[in-house]
C-alpha cells in the first residue's frame, strides 16, 4: 500500500478511505512475477527531435494495476520537449484515461505514476510492448554520440519511485532497460554516377536516395568544394570543361550530407572522361629577316604542335596580336621596328584550349635617306656640274661625295665612269633621266643597295 499512498497524498483520502474497503492485505513478492520496463533507442540526425517511448512488458505475473517510474537524462547532450501519456496508458481503464494520473517534466527527466481505477475495475492485461509514456527529445550532441534514457528514482520532491503494483495489491520492483538518443547522420545512398562528353570537356549526372533530413549537402571534385545543394535535392548535373583539361582524365565526385553545420560520411564515384587532346607547344624558326621600311620582313616556320590539325594560329609581336585564323606552318610578317622583339605563334583548338612557341627575333635597318637621284654636289639640282663632280672624285684626289646614292646616276649600285656618263646622255643627246627618286627627294627603293648618305644637302 505504500505506493497507493505516495500516489494519491491527503487531497484524495475521502477516495482513499473507500479503495481500502476494497483492497485485499498486500501480496509477497512472487518470485514467478517479472515486470519489464523499457525506454526506446532512437536515432536522429544531429540536432534532429527524437520520440522515445516507455514500455512495459508483464509476461510473468497478475495484471497491472498502477505504477510509477522517473526517467532520466542528461540535459546537455538532450533537452526533453515534452512528455505525455502512450496508447497502453490512454486506454486502460476500460478505453479510458486512468482514474490517478501524472506526469511531470524537469529540466533532467520527466516522472509518470498511474493508477488505472480505484476500485480494481480495470488492469493492464499481461502482455508485451504496453506504451506507457511517450516523450520527445531535441539532440545537442554531435554525430556519433550517444545520450543514455535511464530509469531512475531521484526525480521530483520527493523523489518518485520505480514501482509496479498488480492488481493483488502486491508491489515489485521492475527490471528496466535504458534507452538511448544516438546521433547519426542518414548517409545519401544509391549513388548513380555517369559522364557524356563532346571531345572538348564532360557532363556529370549524380542522381541519389536522400534518406534523412539534410541542412545541405556538398558536391566536391578532387576534395573541392564546388557546389552546395539543398539538402533535399536527389540529383545534379555538372557541366564540365575547365576541370578536365587532358585526355582521359579520371575525377572522383563526392557528395556530403551537412546537417547543423555537422558533415556526415560522403558517397563518392569516380568517373573518366574521354577527351581530344590538348595542343602542346611546338617550335617556331624566323628566317629572312630583312630590312624594311622603318623595320624588317620576317619569315616564320613552325612545327611539332600536337592536334594542329584541329588548330589554328594566331602570330603575336610583343604581345599584340598582329594575325589570327592562319593555318599550316609558314607566315611572313612585318617587324614594326629596329630592334629585338618577342614574336610567338599560339595554337587554339576548337575546344579553346592553346599551346605557343616563341622566338626572340632581331630587326636591324639601314637608316632612311631621302635624296634626289643625279645630285652629286647636293646643290638642289641636276646639270653638267653633277655629272663633272663624278668624273673629279673618280679621278682626281682629294674630291668627295656626301650621298653615294645620289651619285650613283643609274642606280647600278656602284659609282663609276658609267654614272657621269648616263647623266650626260640625259642631259644632252635625250637619254633616260635618272631613276626614282629622279629629281625629287625621296628614298632609295632599291633593295639591298649598299650606298647610304652621309649627307642629303637641300632635302630633309
């Protein structure tokens, strides 16, 4: 009778007064008699809500008529939410709520005591997994921990018991099995991997079964971070060129459940992608570097470029792109200045991935004259006294010419008898006048001719 009297305390002694009519001297403990209570083992997602329920199991013995239990648990790896009555509890006084019934959450556990009918009308009968309570709990712990739900009698003021009480009236300590709220992360499974690729890079598809409640979930390539997905997503498309840059290259995917800043076990597929190959470099040869006007002319030849049938090429000098689109292994190009200069050929496939060769090429002139064609003594003008200042600096000493290319009359790239002659002949029986420049400023458009002018007298 002690639990009777603990459970319904000096407010319900009229009723008590009655109840002790009908109650028979209290029985032995009956070794054939086992009560089982047991708390559920849940797990949940870290941070998830846990529903553990309390059990009991009366296989052995009379039908149950009361009881009374505290459940403990450790309230900084859980915080319990609520605690209510379960359906065994809900229905056993005939389909009813128990005449005496209690329930009382604290910051530790909650406590339950019962007492179905006052006048042993109605018991629990024998049987397993009778739902006493049910209560729910938030996790605080991190994945892969566990938080033990324990029976215990220290809750409450003062402290509840843990009691089963038959319908005899007879009071037996029951056995108990703990629960648990274990912290897991719901991996993603299924994981279906598969690759398309169009010679110049790769289309991932991931699809997958998404098991629990996911914050997110991250697609990494190679160990990168690449994407982060709602963690309710079941597929993935990744379009792919700028990480597969060589052929046949072998990339692993991987896919990580985070759930309250927590990241589970990853699911993880390796996949290959078949590619064109890359243009490697080649080489590049400048040949024929010849003086221009202001700069040179430049014969380039490259070669060796890998996939250069799928190429084409564009011609840089320091670094300015001065012709694209060419094909083959020849270009001539114009240098814009004396001096050294960088010229590279770049090859680009149609996937836009490219290879160079460079050359460091140097451009030396001769320097730009202007002169009038005939004007050996640089008066301005051409008559008999030019023609006389050849024949003087030929064969008399101590005469000189200031511009060699205006002496040299018929632009024979030499200076001889055969200048004053050819001036003559113009000048007196109708001969051919002087080549260009004739008789304007101007420069020298023969190629290769060795004379230059130390001095060009009335021209610029």
């Amino acid at each position: 009778m002690n639990l009777v009297f603990r459970l319904l305390g000096v407010s319900l002694l009229p009723s008590l007064v009655c109840l002790l009519g009908l109650l028979t001297p209290a029985a032995s403990l009956d070794a054939q008699e086992v009560y089982t209570l047991s708390a559920g083992s849940i797990q949940v997602a870290p941070g998830g809500v846990a529903t553990v329920p309390v059990t009991l199991d009366s296989s052995l013995g009379a039908e149950v008529s009361g009881w009374s239990y505290g459940l403990c648990h450790d309230s900084t790896s859980a915080t319990l939410l609520n605690a209510g009555e379960g359906a065994a509890t809900a229905t056993s006084n005939a389909g009813s709520m128990p005449e005496f019934h209690e329930l009382a959450s604290l910051a530790d556990g909650y406590t339950h005591a019962a007492i179905i009918c006052f006048s042993l009308c109605s018991a629990l009968p024998l049987g397993t997994a009778h739902e006493l309570s049910v209560a729910q709990y938030q996790s605080l712990g991190a994945s892969g921990t566990a938080t033990p739900i324990d029976f215990c009698a220290s809750l409450g003021t003062p402290p509840v018991e843990l009691v089963i009480v038959n319908q005899q009236t007879a009071e037996f300590v029951p056995q108990t099995e703990s629960g648990s709220i274990e912290v897991v992360m719901t991996p993603l499974t299924g994981l279906a991997c598969s690759t398309s690729a169009d010679g110049c890079g790769c289309e991932y598809a991931l699809t997958w079964i998404n098991g629990g409640v996911q914050d997110s979930i991250e697609v990494r390539v190679d160990g990168t971070l690449i994407q982060t997905l709602a963690g309710t997503d079941t597929s993935f498309v990744l379009p792919e060129l700028a990480l597969l840059p060589g052929e046949g290259a072998v990339r692993t995917l991987c896919l990580t459940p985070i759930v309250g800043g927590i990241a589970g076990a990853s699911s993880c597929c390796d996949l290959a992608c078949d590619l064109d190959p890359a243009p490697t470099a080649g080489t590049l040869i400048a040949t024929g570097v010849l003086p221009s006007t202001g700069g040179c002319a430049a014969d380039l030849l490259w070669s060796g470029f890998a996939a250069a049938s799928a190429s084409t090429f564009a011609i840089l000098i320091d670094g300015v792109e001065v012709a694209s689109g060419l094909t083959g292994g020849a270009a001539q190009i114009d240098l814009p200045s004396a001096g050294t200069h960088e010229v590279c050929v770049v090859a680009t496939d149609g996937c836009a991935l490219s290879a160079s060769a460079c050359a460091t090429v140097e451009c030396v002139t001769t320097p730009v004259t202007s002169f009038r064609r005939a004007d050996s003594n640089l008066d301005g003008s051409v008559n008999l006294a030019d023609g006389i200042r050849i024949l003087s600096f030929l064969f008399v000493g101590g005469i000189s010419l200031g511009c060699m290319d205006a002496a040299d009359a018929n632009d024979d790239s030499g200076v001889d008898i055969s200048d004053a002659i050819f001036l003559f002949a113009y000048l007196f029986t109708g001969g051919a006048p002087p080549p260009a420049p004739g008789f304007s400023c101007g420069e020298d458009p023969t190629a290769g001719d060795p004379f230059g002018c130390d001095d060009t007298g009335p021209c610029p």
